[in-house]
C-alpha cells in the first residue's frame, strides 16, 4: 500500500531569532528516532535567488548542499541533528520562485492568462513542497517558513500554506512558533503578544495545530489554557520551549519530556513509538561535565555576526565535546589585527573562510605565528589560502607573493583563479560549489584524522592552489596531502615539521554533527590539548 505523506509548516510569531530553525531540527530529529524518514524544507521570503550574493553580516553563513546550492543557514541545523539528506530540493526563496513563474511566463507556458500570486506563484510553492517529499520519499515533510507571521515578503508562503492545509486536512498541520516574554516592571509572564500572532495567522485563514512557546520559565497550567482559550488550541497542545541551561543539544530532550512529537503522530495519524535518544542524553552529560576547557582563537573578519561561521564554531565544540573538553571561543577582527600584539592565549587557532582584500593580512599573521610557535592551525578555504601565502612569503622567500584575488598584479600568484573561473560573468551561483571526491596522502596527518584515503567534501571558492609552485613548497616542508585527482587541484596543505597546521579548501564544518564530529575537528582539538 502506497503510504501517505504528511506534512508539517513550522511558522513563528512575535519576533525573529526565536530558533525556528532549531525547533524544525528537533522536531525532526524525534520524528526520525520514531521510525519515519524526514524530509526538511526551508522555504525564505527574501527576494535574493540565494543567499550566496548576501554579505554575511546580513545573512549569516552561506551553508553548502552536496549539489551545490548555497542555503541559509538552517539547512546547518538540519544537519547537524538529523540524517536526512539535504539537497536543492531542501531551499526555496521567494526569489527563485518568482524566478521559476517569470521564465515559465516568458517562454509562453501560461499564454492567454494574466499571471499573478495567485494561484501561480503559491502552486509553485506547494510544488516545491511536494517535490521535496517526493526527492527524499519521505514520511514526514518538515516546511519552516522564514520570517514572522505579519511580514508582508511571507504572506505568499503562508497563503500556499493554507491552501495546502485546506487540501490535506489530515496529512498536515500547523506548529507555530511564539513568544511569551516575561515583563519585569509587571512581575508577569505576558500572552498578549502570543494572541496578536495567532490572529495574524487566523486573518489569513491559518489555525495552529500545536503552539511552542519560547519563555524564559515554564508556563503554568493556568497560562496554557489562556493561550489554548486566545488562541483557539486545545490546551494539551501548547508547550513551552524554555531557555536551555548548558546547550542547545538539549531542545530535543526538552521538546520530548512533553511528548511533543508523540502528540504531532496522533494528530497526523501515525503510529507512535518510544523513542530512544540515549546518544543524546550522553552527550548533554558530556557537554556538562567537561574534565577541563580549551580556548581557541578564530581570526576572521565577519566576527560582529554571531551566525557568520555558526557551522564552524558548532564543529569546535562537537571536537571538544568528543575529547571531553569544553571549548571557549575568542574572537580576533582580523581587520583590526594589531601587528604588534602577538595572538595568544588560545590552545590553537582557526581561520575561516571569507572574500575580498579587507582582514587578509591579519589572516597571514595568524597562520605565521602558529606556524613559528607551532601552535595548531586550522585553515578553512580562505584561511588554507593565507597560510600558504604566509608560507611562500617567509619560507620561501616570495615577499610579494599573494592570491590573485587581493593582489591581480602579484608576481607570485600562489593563489590564483580556478581556470573554469575565468570566464564567470554572473557572480550567484557560479562558484565551485558542491561536493568533490578528495584522496589522502597515506602519510599525512588529514589521513590520520579521516583513516580512509578516498574523502569528499564540500566547496564554495573560485581560488586554488597555483601547481606552479608545487615542487617549491615540497621543496620547504609544505605537503599537498590532499587532491582532487581529475582536476588535479590541491584541496589539503600541511606543514611537515609542525605538530599539526593543516589547511582545507573545502568546509569540513558543514558536515560535522554533535554526535558525529568532523574527523578534522576532532583532531585539531586533540592537538590543542596540552597546547597554549
Ligand atoms: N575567497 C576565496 C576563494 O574564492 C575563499 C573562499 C572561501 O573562503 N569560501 O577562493
């Protein structure tokens, strides 16, 4: 027999930052531990094709799919607490949707007809959440709408919603998401804010199924049949969501005291079981009580935004959760570097990926200071980049060598355009983007880490390794211990006499999970032990 495919739209009221994408993670880790394959879908109301062209003090991180597509950043989320697969089919904007109507209108497909939001922009959302269900075949399709209810760039996406709730009455439901603030001048707990939300979303014809609320205590009984009253939901579906104590791992475990998505298998009609989240439960107690705490420094230059490396500081902490560490970040600007200052006190330090000239030169520093000092060194695409200009400049001899990118002119691109780069126009979407086989060097450190010598990672930069120079960084102690072997392009450098400076080209961070930590990760915190 065919099984039916439900469907879940995550929305969320009141204010941004309330962790939508993280309760959409939760809720589709605890389905996943029931049985069911999840399928996740964010769907963004900006008008931006992707987020790639977006600065990330705007957007935060880019996070990169397998294919290739650039997403936001709670595709991150996703996967760090599920195992489903995460694609193109994972990410919709209101950018490409409007893109997709607007090519189909011009090659004639809708001829005769005025082309408007709706229907043909909301069937192309529900097309899209359709096409996700059916890419993965999944049981469960999880949809979290970006945005606040009220926002006028949403209203398409909710609109598709509650059609889409009207044609599958028992297959899909609503989880909103909402805020219930504590009011210190009224020594209260206010619901007022939770009601307007709830009647924004009735006035476009959408009743919840379910309310979370996001509060910094636990919501008395009395406050629950309030909102249940207000809001028009039975009092045994409003939960809270409060304020995890140590970490963020531990919604799931909260979001399962209360049975929540036991309650979601009964309103969607599918059999519940027991879930077993002892993986979990482990790794909370590891994460609080730590047998001791590392420092790392990360250089970088999007620091201001907290989201801008979120995947990178998620894959420090899931290496130090492993070692059994806790691991606390410092933030250098590497814009701000001053030269005179040496980096210290971190057990080890990071420099992330980014673009353009502005914090480049702190980047090098960084990695010749690690290099000198022998300190542990993770370099992640650009920051791979700076630590083998740093290397060509004071190893080698090359003062002026650079990356083509900051410097066009250099008489020593180390670093320089990817040949399928060279005649790019449009700049979205045209990176190397995706995932790439990468084979180790037997007797090298990133071998060490993956203990298999065929890996593939995930890409996004159009600046490589220039081979030119290959035999001359051999020559002085820089090993390419990785390689994309059909493109021949260096994809992993490290320093031979170093106790552990390896740069990657690609983003080892956006597979990392915190019950799985990246194997890269999880060495370079074991270097750092006994560091600094
Ligand atoms: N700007 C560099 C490039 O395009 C590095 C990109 C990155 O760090 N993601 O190659």
């Amino acid at each position: 027999m065919q099984k039916k495919r439900k469907y879940l739209f995550i929305t969320g009221g009141v204010v941004s930052s309330l962790g939508k994408g993280l309760t959409t993670a939760s809720i589709a880790l605890l389905l996943e531990k029931k049985g069911f394959k999840v399928a996740l879908l964010k769907l963004d109301p900006y008008l931006n094709v992707d987020p790639g062209t977006m600065n990330p003090f705007q957007h935060g991180e880019v996070y990169v799919t397998d294919d290739g597509a650039e997403t936001d950043l709670d595709l991150g989320h996703y996967h760090r607490y599920t195992t489903s697969n995460l694609s193109r089919a994972s990410t919709a904007t209101s950018g490409q949707i409007y893109d997709a109507v607007i090519k189909r209108e011009r090659r004639g497909d809708y001829l005769g007809n005025t082309v408007q939001v709706i229907p043909h922009i909301t069937d192309e959302i529900k097309h899209r959440i359709i096409q996700c269900g059916d890419k993965e075949d999944a049981d469960v399709v999880l949809t979290e709408i970006g945005g606040t209810v009220g926002d006028i760039e949403s209203l398409p996406f909710l609109e598709a919603i509650r059609q889409f709730l009207y044609e599958h009455p028992r297959d899909s439901l609503n989880v909103h998401l909402t805020y219930v603030p504590y009011l210190k001048a009224a020594g209260e707990v206010k619901t007022k804010p939770t009601q307007h939300s709830v009647q924004v979303l009735r006035s476009i014809g959408i009743i919840p199924d379910m309310i979370l609320c996001r509060s910094e205590q636990s919501l008395s009984e009395e406050l629950k049949a309030k909102i249940s009253l207000f809001c028009n939901v039975p009092p045994n579906r409003v939960f809270d969501e409060i304020d995890v104590e140590t970490s963020i791992y531990e919604v799931p475990l909260m979001l399962e005291k209360q049975r929540v998505a036991s309650t979601l298998c009964e309103l969607l009609s599918l059999e519940d079981c027991p879930v077993d989240l002892s993986d979990w439960v482990y790794l909370i107690e590891k994460i609080k009580h730590p047998k001791g705490k590392l420092t790392v420094g990360i250089v970088g230059k999007y620091l201001q935004h907290q989201d801008a490396y979120k995947s990178v500081f998620e894959a420090l902490e899931h290496g130090a959760i492993a070692a059994g560490y806790s691991i606390e970040i410092k933030t250098f600007n590497s814009d701000e570097l001053d030269f005179s200052i040496e980096l210290s006190g971190c057990n080890g330090y990071l420099v992330p990926g980014g673009f353009g000239s502005r914090g480049w030169e702190g980047m090098i520093y960084a990695a010749s200071y690690c290099r000198k000092n022998k300190i542990p060194y993770l370099g992640i695409c650009l920051g791979m980049q700076s630590m083998v200009v740093d290397f060509a400049r004071h190893v080698l001899g090359l003062e002026q060598a650079n990356s083509t990118e900051i410097d066009p002119n250099t008489p020593h691109p180390v670093i320089s355009l990817l040949s399928e780069q060279k005649n790019v126009t449009d700049l979205g979407g045209t990176m190397r983007l995706g995932a790439y086989p990468c084979s180790l060097n037997e007797k090298s450190l990133a071998y060490r880490a993956y203990k298999k010598s065929k890996i593939s990672e995930r890409h996004r930069h159009r600046y490589e390794f220039n081979n030119k120079y290959l035999q001359s960084f051999k020559d002085h102690g820089l090993e390419v211990s990785g390689l994309y072997e059909e493109g021949n392009l260096c994809e992993i450098v490290e320093i031979k006499d170093h106790p552990w400076m390896v740069g990657v080209q690609f983003h080892p961070e956006l597979k990392s999970r915190p019950t799985d930590p990246h194997p890269l990760f999880r060495d370079f915190i074991q270097a750092m032990i006994g560091h600094g």
